[in-house]
C-alpha cells in the first residue's frame, strides 16, 4: 500500500493507454469507469454490490453534498468514505458543473457563483476555496478544481472569457488545496470545440502543476461527432504521465471511442440512471425490459454476463418486476449495467495490454450492429 498518490502507464495501443493509478485507499485500474453516488450513495446498490461489478473508485458530488446533508456534518461524521461505508477511493467533482445546471439564481462574479439551493431556496457560495475546502471535509481521494463550464454552443468570446477565468480559479484551486500527500488535485482543461483555447488552456494548467488533468466542458449536448473532433486533440495537450479524465462520459460507444483517442477515466449516471427506467446494456446494444416480447422469454438479459439478474433471473422475470414497480427492478438492473460497464473496461485493458485494441473495436462494434437476440 501507497502513501502517496501516483500513475503509472503499462501499456499504449494507438493513443489507447492502461495503467494504474495508486492512493492510499487502493489502486485503479484505468481506463477506469467510475459509477457516480450522488447523494453519498450509488441508487439502489450497496457499497460492496458496486465493488462486486468490478468498479474500484466512484464520484460523489459536492454540490448534492454541501446541500445535504452538509459538508462539515460528514466530516464529523468521520468523512464521506465511513459515511457511506465504502473504503476504496473516491473522486469528487467540485460543484460548478451542477451549480449552472440545477441550482437557481445564480450569480457568477470573478470571486465565485452564489446560488440558491434547488432542495429548499437557501443560499449559498461556491469559490475555489470553499470547493477545496468541502472536498477537504469529505475526504476526497481525488479532488477536481473549482471552473466554470458554459453550455455549449456559447459564442466564442464567451467561450475564451469563461476558460480564462477558470484557469485563475485553478490557481487558486491549487493554492487552498495545499499539499496534501495521498490526495490528488486535477486541473480541467476548458476552451469548448475552438482548438486555439484548448492549448491554452493546457499551458495555463501546466504551468501551474497538477496530479492529473480533464478534458471538461464537453458530453454538454454537442453531440458525439463534436466530442470526438475536440478528443482527437485535447489529450494530446495534456501530459502523458498524468492521468486524464473525460468528465460526464457516457454512452459505452462514446467510452470506446474516448479511451481510443487516450482518455484513461470517465464517470457517469447512465448505467445506474437506465437500470430504474428498464435500459440495460449488454454486448448486443440496448434491451428495453419493458417492452412486451420479455412476458414470456425465460432467457437471461445477456448470457454472457455473469452479474447477479443474468445468472439468477429471466427476461421475464425482469420484466414483470419492471412492470410492477418492484424496488428489485431497480436493483437489479442498476448491477448488470454496472456490471456490463465494468467489463467493457476490463476487455479494453485487456486489448490495450495486448496490442489488439483495433480488433477489441471491431468485435465491439459488430456486436452491437447485431442487435438484440431475436424473440422466440
Ligand atoms: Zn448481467
């Protein structure tokens, strides 16, 4: 066990990469997909059922936290890991993202975003140093800086604008975050689709230092085809022996398509979002359990999956829970789409390690192309 945070590439395959990431709290393998527990938990699974799927970090989010139930009652409570029982490591996100997209009255000064709480009207302020400060409380393993991020497609002045002043909020992110041994600090690269803003961004955060770096201000609604155009070389900017987090991703062909151009983590809500709608993923694209040619298919969801809904329930079994709003739904969902994300990671590494990261992706590809098992 390290006492420091470190990262270490084994192998690249094109601009793919797989490595490990090493903390106190236990080692990540990357690329990593971390499952996001909002509100100190991750819907309808328990701790040690998200380590089961295979995920070996997760997300909380300091803007649901700081509201409730509150940054300084975790941390009396002896910080967000002993809060919600889960002992690997932790990154949080540092509130701007869901300050712009779900807090009311905002107002955005070169000091901070003040902001009235979406739970209850109260009011509040996010700077820099209060980010690094709750992030501090809730004992983050991986701590993000403090940026602003406008909602895509923004004028390009405004765009500049924007990235300039979240690269003074990184220095002073980096500044109240100190020297923490064991914790890491990542700087987010801004700059929208505009090439130009990109690298300067990336020297901004260079030249102030940081554990590792995001690509940020992308998965914000311009589409797959514009994410993919700024990926061919935004990771590039950034270097090579930090890693890289592409923030909010996403669908698993945006995944494949992000660790192919060098991202090495990602997080995001949809695998546990879709398990309580009826979406499950699996290697033939995705199912709609809903859907009434389920009624009476005794197969699994995906028989190549061995999480617990594939090996121990039916279509129709799962379908029926679905339709009659049993929590099990839910539940069971929620652990074969972790659990399919998890795996997709893990054959990524697999191909990255062995040079064969172009076949991983046509087999990926075709196999989705397929589609769903016919009906009997
Ligand atoms: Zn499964």
């Amino acid at each position: 066990m390290t006492e420091r945070f470190s990262f270490s590439l084994a192998a690249t395959d094109g601009k793919a990469r797989t490595g490990t990431i090493r903390t106190p709290r236990g080692e990540i393998r990357t690329p990593a997909f971390m499952p996001v527990g909002t509100a100190a938990t991750v819907k309808a699974m328990l701790p040690e059922s998200v380590a089961a799927t295979g995920a070996d970090i997760l997300l909380g989010n300091t803007y649901h936290l700081m509201l409730r139930p509150g940054a300084e009652r975790v941390a009396r409570l002896g910080g967000l890991h002993r809060f919600m029982n889960w002992d690997r490591p932790i990154l949080t996100d540092s509130g701007g993202f869901q300050v712009m997209s779900l807090a009311g009255l905002r107002k955005l000064t070169e000091e901070g975003v003040t902001f009235t709480s979406h739970i209850d009207g109260s009011k509040h302020e996010l700077t820099p140093e209060r980010s690094m400060e709750i992030q501090r409380l809730l004992g983050s393993d991986i701590v993000m800086c403090f940026d602003e991020c406008p909602a895509l497609p923004a004028d390009a002045a405004a765009v500049e604008a924007s990235m300039q002043l979240s690269m003074r909020w990184a220095e002073r992110s980096k500044i109240a975050f100190g020297d923490r041994p064991g914790h890491a600090l990542l700087g987010i690269q801004q700059g929208g689709v505009t090439r130009e803003l990109r690298a300067e961004s990336a020297e901004a955060l260079k030249a102030i230092g940081f554990d590792g770096y995001a690509v940020g201000g992308l998965a914000v609604g311009e589409g797959q085809e514009a994410m993919f155009g700024v990926l061919d070389y935004a990771p590039d900017m950034l270097p090579e022996d930090r890693p890289r987090y592409l923030m909010g991703v996403g669908k698993p062909d945006d995944i494949v398509g992000a660790v192919k151009r060098g991202i090495d983590m990602m997080d995001c809500v949809l695998p546990s979002r879709s398990g309580r709608t009826g979406q499950a993923f699996t290697r033939r694209g995705v199912v709609n359990i809903k859907n009434a040619r389920h009624a009476d298919d005794p197969r699994p969801l995906d028989e190549a999956c061995g999480c617990p809904a594939c090996q121990g329930y039916s279509r129709a079994y799962l379908h029926h829970v679905f339709r009659a709003g049993e929590m099990i739904s839910g539940m069971l969902l929620t652990w074969h789409n972790l659990r399919y994300y998890q795996d997709l990671m893990a054959a990524m590494r697999a191909a990255i390690a062995a040079g064969t990261f172009a076949e991983f992706e046509t087999t990926f590809h075709a196999d989705r192309a397929e589609g769903d098992i016919p009906p009997l």
